[in-house]
C-alpha cells in the first residue's frame, strides 16, 4: 500500500482489505482499492478508479457504521445496520441494502431521502475536479495514474459502462438470485440462456421471452469481453452468475462450458478473494428434469455452487391465483430433490423461493409449512427458504408491513430449514 498526505486530504493506493466474505457486525471492505479520504467523507475506488462506496464522517453522516455503495449496473445502495436487532434473522446479514429503485422490502425506510445520504453522492462528483488542484504537480506516476482513472470516471463515464456491461451480456440482469448475500453481490453475469419456462402472472421481473440457451460461441464472446470489461479490477472477484433466470434447463454440457471457461479465462483460481463460488437459477421443471450427473458435475467445478428454485407455493389456489403453470404435485418433487440433492453433494446448495403477502389464499402459508417439515425431524442449515414478499418498496401502510413479518416469523419459527426474507436486487 502506498499512502500520500496533503492538507485536508488523504490518498491511499492499492489498500488491502479482506480475502473472504464474512458474516459481521461491523463495516467491512474486501478485496483490493484506492481510497481518498476528506474530513467529511472516505471514498473509496475500484482499481479501475470507479467510484464504490462512499461512507460518511461528519455529524450528520445517518450513522458511523453505515454506507453507500455503487454497483456495476449504476445503482447506489445505502448498507444501513438499522434499528433491528432482529435483522440477521430476517435476512442473514448484518447489514440491510436499502435500494434506490423499487424492490420488495418490507423493512427499512428510505436513506435516499435523507439530505446526507444524497448530499454524499454530489460531493463526490463536486469533488472529481478538486482532487488534482488539491495536490502538487510533482507527484509519483503511481499516484497521479490512479488520479487520472477516478478522473475519467465522472457520472456520465459510469453510465455509459454500466449501459457497455449490460450491452456485452445482452440485458440488463433484472434480479440476482438471493444467494449471491454471500459475496455482497459482487458477481460477473455470464448468460447461459435468455427467457423462462412459465411466464408467471405475478412475476415483474423476467422477460417475457420464451426460453432459448445461448450458444457456446456467445458464451466465449462474453466471457472474452467481460476480462476486457473488468480490467484492473478483475482480481476483485471471484464469483460468476450464470444467469438468466432459468440455466439448470440449459444442461450439464452447456453449464460445465460455461464454468469451465469462465474461472480459466477470468483467472479466477488466481482472484484476491478465496472461495470461488457459482450462482444460478432453476425451476420446478429444470429441477425435476435435471440428470444426476449435472449435479454430480456441478460437484467437481472449482467452485461452491448455489442453485435457487422458485417454487413459489405447494397450494394449487394459490398457484393459481399466481398464474404460475405447475401443479403442486410437481412442487413438491422439485423440493425433495433439492433436499437430496443438498445432502449428498457437499460443494452444491439449492435453496427456494416461495412467496408470502397478505393477500394469499388460506392454505397458502399451511402448505408451505407442511413441505419444510415434512423432510427432516430436526433443523437441518443447508438448502434456505426464501420468502419473497408480494409487496411493492413504497408501501407506506406499517400495518401491512408488520402482517407480512408476522406471517413471516411464523414460517421461520416452524421451519427446520433458515429461513430469509428475499430481497429482490438488480444488476
């Protein structure tokens, strides 16, 4: 690390932060960045010299342990600690993202309407220009390099790379699978395969195309110009999302291709952070459908791998009502062979999602807790619930809000698998 002081202004290159992903209580940076600090704010970059996060000082800062983080899709994401002592049981992390586009939250406010919070972010853009009249012109070459990239990297420079991101891969990925909390979503999208199966009534992020895999030819082209994308940073990650929504149907052949290439094109063996892992989702179908030799495959990548079903309910009214095309029967085989499938591989992990809200038909919440008993006679924390809230972010009725934690505690309480609320975040 190299660290330069000027009068109101501190610089810190190549900042060493940590190697693994944990579960904390306290602010924690991972992988390798820049940092410029003032006496209001610490800004901190990627080493491409991209604005990450941005945390706050002074008095008025919402509070010490919180801050902003901007992801790669050009969204800025408020990490609060919240007044909820019960928050790692709602989500299994410390910290809640509060989006600054609508979601599915239940809890936490809105930290973008706080005069801090946005005041932070126009700073940071006042400041761009400031940061190379603030030092001497006779400065290291290292230094003045790393000055340059933040430099370049203006509001605009970042929209139009977020815009290149989405280009490259062939839409904007509109919802990450909830597993990818375990690396704070820092994920590389690779797609594997556009569209979906069902084409759910309730469903407001997938993209009504009919399923089609991507050919192996677009899979390396990707993967080519995703290196080229992530650049300096690239050390930064070790974690690949094949997306879109539905992969598992892709098939062994098509998922190993893409695994295979990903982590020896990306060097991922050789990124910063350990524990490469995989993201993906499936379906009811895909899951049932799946020969046991993709998961046997899935095993032996270097990589410790997350499936994420959305199964949505083991009610048929409910189904129903949801305009979801599968039959409760067929729920119900998919869960059991993901509960199988979690006790025999020990380096894959399929987790579901069902969906919870207020409105739901009766037999709703009675259903889906007869499914996550039935299985195992005491708690078993591989394979997590996720419970998706039919509920618009903006909802302002705190009465409604209670009802649906309500209904939620009461699945996680009865539950022998972990059970999370599911926050629905975006790329």
């Amino acid at each position: 690390m190299e660290a330069y002081r000027f009068e109101n202004l501190s610089i810190f290159l190549d900042k060493e932060g940590s190697r693994e992903f944990s579960k904390v209580s306290y602010p924690v940076r991972y992988g390798r960045f820049g940092e410029i600090a003032t006496p209001d704010y610490i800004f901190q970059f990627s080493l491409n010299g991209e604005i990450k996060t941005i945390q706050g000082r002074g008095r008025n800062w919402p509070h010490p342990s919180e801050w902003l983080k901007r992801t790669l899709g050009d969204d800025w994401v408020y990490y609060s600690s919240g007044d909820y002592t019960d928050l790692y049981d709602l989500t299994g992390e410390y910290y809640l993202p509060c989006l600054s586009y609508p979601s599915n939250s239940v809890i936490g406010g809105n930290p973008f309407k706080d005069h801090a919070v946005t005041s932070a972010i126009r700073t940071w853009q006042n400041l761009q220009d400031e940061f190379m009249a603030l030092v001497p012109d006779s400065i290291p070459g290292s230094l003045k390099d790393f000055l340059t990239r933040v430099k370049e990297f203006d509001a605009d420079a970042l929209r139009s790379r977020s815009r290149e991101l989405h280009r490259l891969i062939g839409r904007r990925v509109t919802v990450l699978p909830p597993d990818t909390r375990h690396v704070d979503y820092e994920v590389i999208p690779l797609i594997v395969a556009d569209g979906c199966l069902y084409h759910c009534g309730f469903c407001r992020v997938k993209s009504g195309q009919d399923f089609t895999s991507r050919t192996r030819e677009d899979i390396l082209e990707q993967i080519q110009n995703l290196k080229r994308f992530y650049g300096r940073d690239l050390p930064n990650y070790n974690s690949v999302f094949l997306g879109h929504h539905d992969a598992l149907l892709a098939g062994q052949d098509l998922l190993e291709f893409a695994a295979e290439h990903a982590y020896r094109i990306l060097d991922l063996g050789r990124s910063y952070l350990k524990d490469p892992r995989l993201f993906l989702f499936g379906s009811v179908d895909s899951m049932i459908l799946s020969k046991e030799t993709t998961f046997e495959s899935l095993n032996k990548l270097p990589f410790l791998t997350y499936i994420n079903i959305g199964l949505e309910s083991a009610d048929s009214v409910t189904l129903a009502m949801l305009r979801k095309p599968v039959r409760p029967e067929r729920v119900r085989e998919a869960y059991g062979r993901m509960v199988d499938i979690n006790r025999k591989y020990e380096k894959v992990e399929v987790t579901a999602n069902f969906v919870i809200g207020e409105d739901l038909p009766p037999d709703h919440l009675p259903s889906l807790l007869d499914l996550v008993r039935s299985e195992f006679n005491q708690p078993f924390n591989k394979g997590s619930i996720y419970l998706s809230p039919l509920i618009d972010s903006g909802i302002e009725d705190a009465e409604r809000r209670r009802e649906i934690l309500r209904r939620f505690r009461k699945m996680k309480t009865q539950s022998r698998f972990p059970v999370f609320l599911y926050l629905i975040q975006r790329l």
